[in-house]
C-alpha cells in the first residue's frame, strides 16, 4: 500500500500491510516481519521519536501491562521511525532519566518510514503520529485510532478493545458501549437486540 492510497479510515477491515524490519528483542536486534505473530493478535502502536517526553511514558505502559495482552494471545509491537541502535540506546537509559530500561516486547525500526507511510499514519513525511491498530488472529485490522502528538494513549483501553473484538469473532454477538468482560452483549439484528434494550430501565 502506498501513502497515497492508504488511508487511515479505510485501513480498518483490510488486511494489515505487511513489514520486515530490524528491532529491538529482548536488548538485541534482530530482524522481525508481520508473518511472525502468525495466529495472534497483534497491537502494533506507532510514536513519533525515541528520546522525547510523552513517548517513553506510553511505551514503558505497555511493557508494565504487556502480561494482560499475552493472557489474551495478544502480541505487543511499538514502532517509530528510529534506527534499531537508537531503540536500543534508549533502553539502556533507566526510566528515571527518561529512559526506557527493559522493555519486554518488540520496538520496531521503521528507519525507512516505509511502515508508518503503509499504515496511513506518518506526519508529513517526517514521524509517525501516535497511531494504534488492534489486529487479529487472521491479520485483519479491527480497530484504528491516533492521537496527536501532545497526547498519551491509555494502555488499557486497548486491552478491553481486543477483549471485545475477540468476543465478537467468537460469540457472533457485538459489544455496546463502554463494554467489559462479563457485561451484557447484543444480538445484532432487530429482534434479538431487544433482549439488551429490554433490559435497560
């Protein structure tokens, strides 16, 4: 896909671009695809820069809760448009001086910008907007969002989106608003709905 057929509307219900690319794994570089995570779910989260304010905050977020994700076979993947050895230089920096430390997924190189311009989220050509894609089991994308770049994502709002479009592929049924685990879900047709709006007072 190229940026000038992509989109980030119409990105949604497409299959996710695939990428090769070298990233940080576990304090090493190593190269890494899309095709890795095959028969996961996957939230890839794109962020502007290594080395800024608002970015190592959201990145050391989803490495503190990234169990909640795999508990939902669900893989974590940040990506900017840094080379690996800046990754992997910002790891080496403990949080309290702004740095990373140990980040227990994958930070992906997109050095070539070539990702960023293939999900529809690079800023002008320059770096990645704070873009966030929830993609399934088969490597559809399900959900797409972004953030502009003065503002932080909230970590578990994403986990609740996989838990919902992981219920909906396996119930049929489809989840109303500010759903959670273990709340009512909707029948998605004109009659079975009505067991949900009956319920409401």
């Amino acid at each position: 896909m190229s940026e000038t057929t992509t989109t980030h509307a119409t990105i949604v219900g497409q299959k996710a671009p695939a990428f090769k690319a070298d990233a940080v794994i576990n304090g090493d570089i190593k190269q890494m695809s899309l095709a890795d995570f095959k028969g996961k779910w996957k939230v890839l989260f794109f962020y502007p820069l290594d080395f800024t304010f608002v970015c190592p905050t959201e990145i050391t977020a989803f490495s503190d809760k990234v169990e909640m994700f795999k508990k939902l076979n669900c893989e974590v993947i940040g990506c900017s448009v840094d080379s690996a050895f800046s990754h992997l230089a910002w790891t080496q920096q403990p949080r309290n001086k702004g740095g990373l430390g140990e980040i227990k997924y994958p930070l992906l190189a997109d050095i070539s910008k070539q990702i960023a311009k293939d999900y529809g989220c690079l800023m002008d050509g320059s770096v990645a907007f704070r873009a966030t894609f929830v993609i399934d089991d088969n490597d559809v994308i399900q959900h797409a969002s972004i953030n502009n770049l003065s503002v932080g994502r909230n970590v578990d709002e994403y986990a609740r989106l996989v838990e919902a479009y992981q219920y909906t592929a396996k119930h049929g049924e489809v989840c109303p608003a500010g759903w959670n685990k273990g709340s009512d879900t909707m029948k998605p047709d004109p009659k079975g709905s009505q067991e949900y709006f009956g319920k409401l007072k």
